[in-house]
C-alpha cells in the first residue's frame, strides 16, 4: 500500500463525514456523542481540526522527524465544548473539505520506503503506516461516534 493509496481511503472517509455533517448530523448537532461526550457539532469539527495534525504527522514521515502533539486538539474541542461553541455544519463542512487538502497532498508524498520501518511517536516507536493510516481512523472512529446519536449504522 503507497501513501497514494492511503490518501484516496483518507478522501473516501472525509467524504462520508462531510455528507454525514451536511445531511442526517444537522437534527443532532448539539446533542452529546458517548465516546468524547461532547455535542456532535464540536465533534464534526474535531475531525476537521484534527486534519491538521494529520498533515503535520503525514510531513514527518516524508521527513524522518520525530512525531509530537496530538493533546492540544483534545484540548481546544473540551474548552470549545465547555464554552458551548459549535460552528455550522456548513462551516464544519467547508473545515473538513479544506483541511483535508493538506492531508491529502502530504500522504500522496509518502513514498513505500515512507511507510515501512517505525517512527519515534512521542517517546515512543511506532509502525510508519499505522500512523500515517491514524488520518483514516481519526475520521471514521469519530463518524461512528456521530452515527452512532443520529441512528446511523457505520
């Protein structure tokens, strides 16, 4: 599996969350999803903030770099929750559309050589391709959390 491969599943579940968020979500927007506890709304848009990190992560496996962060995300969507902040679902959906461009672009980048080996995640080593795959889990594990409050099977 290349990182092209990666990106085109990376795509295909950024698509699924962006037609959850525009259509069956919106009823749902502010009730809480169990496994984060916050309202689907800040959840939605969590995936979209976490586009980023994935791109950064995507880049140091291009680069060979160690890999850090990950927390402040979590923690800018609690305080956002707490403060009972929730964007759109049309800014949410323009938030997931844009911000995957970067992912994207970074994991067509990655060559096969990229993907083997293991990489130094925050003091500790990591398989290359299961983190570069995380883009693709961050997606669909917390679209299941939203499927999961509007009645959606997965």
């Amino acid at each position: 599996m290349t990182g092209a491969d990666i990106a085109s599943r990376f795509e295909a579940a950024n698509a699924e969350a962006i037609e959850c968020v525009l259509g069956p979500a919106g009823a749902h927007w502010e009730s809480p999803t169990e496994a984060e506890g916050w309202p689907v709304g800040v959840t939605a848009r969590h995936i979209g903030l976490g586009h980023e990190l994935m791109a950064s992560w995507a880049r140091a496996l291009r680069d060979g770099t160690p890999v850090t962060g990950g927390a402040d995300v979590h923690q800018r969507n609690a305080k956002v929750a707490a403060e009972g902040v929730v964007a759109t679902p049309d800014e949410v959906s323009a938030l997931l559309r844009d911000n995957a461009k970067a992912v994207v672009a970074a994991l067509r980048e990655l060559t096969e050589d990229d993907l083997e080996g293991e990489i130094d995640f925050g003091g500790r080593m990591m398989p290359r391709r299961m983190l570069a795959e995380a883009s693709i889990r961050h997606v669909q594990g917390h679209l299941d959390s939203i499927r999961a409050v509007i009645g959606q099977g997965a």
